[in-house]
C-alpha cells in the first residue's frame, strides 16, 4: 500500500462568523502532486493555512504522515517537512536572492550544508544563480515566484504546499515554473498545488479537488477531470 503524505479529515475554519472551510477531506499521496481548484474565494487559501497552523481548525483533523498536527504550532509544522509558499511570493526584497535563500535555510547549522542546498537551488533554477547578488525586490515576478519556492526547497521540505504560483505571470513562465515544480515532484517531493489555473493544473497533477464555497464538489483523477462537462465549463474556458 503507498503512504499517504497528507491526510485532512472533514476540517471546518472560520473567520469570525464566515464559515470559510466546511468540512473538507482529501487526501495527498506520498510522492504525487495533487491540485485544489476553484474560483475566487472557494476557501483554497484558507485550506492551505488550515494545514500548515496560520489558521486555526474548528473541528476536524490534519494529519501528516499519520502524525495529527492539527493543533501544532505553525513553526512546529515547518520543522516536520511540510513547508508554505503563500500567494503573493513574500520574499525579503531588500536582501538579495542569495540572502534570500539562506534564510530558508536559517535552521541549518552545518554551513556547508546550506551552501550545498543554495547550489542545489541554483541547478534548478539558473536564473537566479544569475541573480543572486541582486535584491529581492529587483525580480521579475516570475523570479520572485522562483525565489519563493527555492528558499522553500532549502529545508528540503517531504510536502510543499502551493498557492498559486502562476498568478500574474506570462504563459511562458507559468511553464518554466511548472516544469521546475514537476522536477522537484520527480525527486521525490509531494505537492499539494492550489490553483485557479485549472488547465495548468490538471496538466501537472495525478489527482484533482474542486473546491466551492468551503467545500469539496468533485475529485478525481486528472484526466478524468479534464474532461468533465462542467469542469471544462467553469473552469477551462469550455
Ligand atoms: P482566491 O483564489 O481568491 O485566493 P481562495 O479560494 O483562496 O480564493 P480564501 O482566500 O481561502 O479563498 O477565502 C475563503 C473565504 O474566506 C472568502 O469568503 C474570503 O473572503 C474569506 N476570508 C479569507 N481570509 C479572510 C480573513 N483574513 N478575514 C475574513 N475573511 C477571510
């Protein structure tokens, strides 16, 4: 039987009165990349920041590798391998994408060791090997997008979660940063990408959660999603 990375449990979130999670359940295979979609406020956001303790569950349970973190603090979570990357890439723009990375990597004590993982960021994303004395806030927004991720990679996370890392970008980006999230998907790191991108998304993963108003509508595997009459229509530009 495989492992399964993440699992949630019927997990409920509230924003005061807003009932922004209403019972979700899914499930993230070790070693796959599973996507969350949905439109404008459906609650994958807040999905994200359930799991990873920005946001308090309500009721129901996170557990990952077996383990229930669903009370555990959020650096707690860091620590065990499942690691944030939030909408918007907040990276530190006056430090440079070198400084940038290594503060991903602040937990590791051997120097060595970080530097290592820094090259290893760089492999995959050359360019910011090109950049890495210039600052943050310099970047394109793909290369923040990059930068984002990369400072994730130097904890070497076991599951990143995602949340939206093509918005704003041009297609040509978008691809550059899904071939990068595939690449890190092959060497073994599990993902659970949110996005609003469907057809992107549907592309990269095995396995798909459609997301409304707080709670989950459909799943499947993705090319079965793909093509779904009213997933084509909502969501593919069907
Ligand atoms: P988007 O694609 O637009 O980012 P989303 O699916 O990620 O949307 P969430 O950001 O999770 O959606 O929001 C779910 C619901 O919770 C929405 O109704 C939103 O307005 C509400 N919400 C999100 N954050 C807060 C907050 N900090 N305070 C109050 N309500 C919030």
């Amino acid at each position: 039987m495989s492992e399964i990375a993440l699992v949630l449990n019927n997990l409920e979130a509230y924003y005061g009165k807003i009932h922004a999670l209403k019972g979700i359940s899914l499930e993230v295979p070790q070693g796959k990349i599973v996507t969350l979609l949905g439109s404008n406020g459906a609650g994958k956001s807040t999905t994200l920041k359930t799991i990873s303790g920005l946001v308090p569950a309500a009721s129901g349970t996170v557990e990952f590798y077996g383990r229930n973190i669903t009370k555990e603090k959020a650096h707690n979570i860091v620590a065990l391998g499942l690691i944030h990357v939030p909408e918007g890439r907040r990276i530190f723009k006056d430090l440079t994408v070198r400084e940038n990375l290594e503060l991903g990597g602040f937990t590791l004590k051997d120097e060595k060791l970080r530097r290592k993982r820094v090259e290893h960021v760089f492999e995959l994303f050359p360019r910011l090997r090109e950049r890495q004395k210039q600052s943050g806030g310099t970047l394109s927004g793909g290369e923040q997008q990059m930068l984002a991720i990369g400072r994730a990679m130097m904890t070497e996370p076991k599951v990143l979660l995602l949340d939206e890392p093509s918005m704003g970008l041009a297609p040509l980006i978008v691809q550059e940063i899904m071939r990068i999230i595939q690449q890190l998907n092959s060497e073994g790191t599990t993902v659970l990408l949110v996005e609003q991108n469907a057809k992107v998304a549907l592309k990269l993963a095995a396995y798909g959660y459609v997301l409304e108003t707080g709670q989950i509508v459909m799943n499947g595997d993705s090319s079965r999603l793909r093509q779904d009459e009213r997933i084509v229509k909502a969501y593919l530009g069907g």
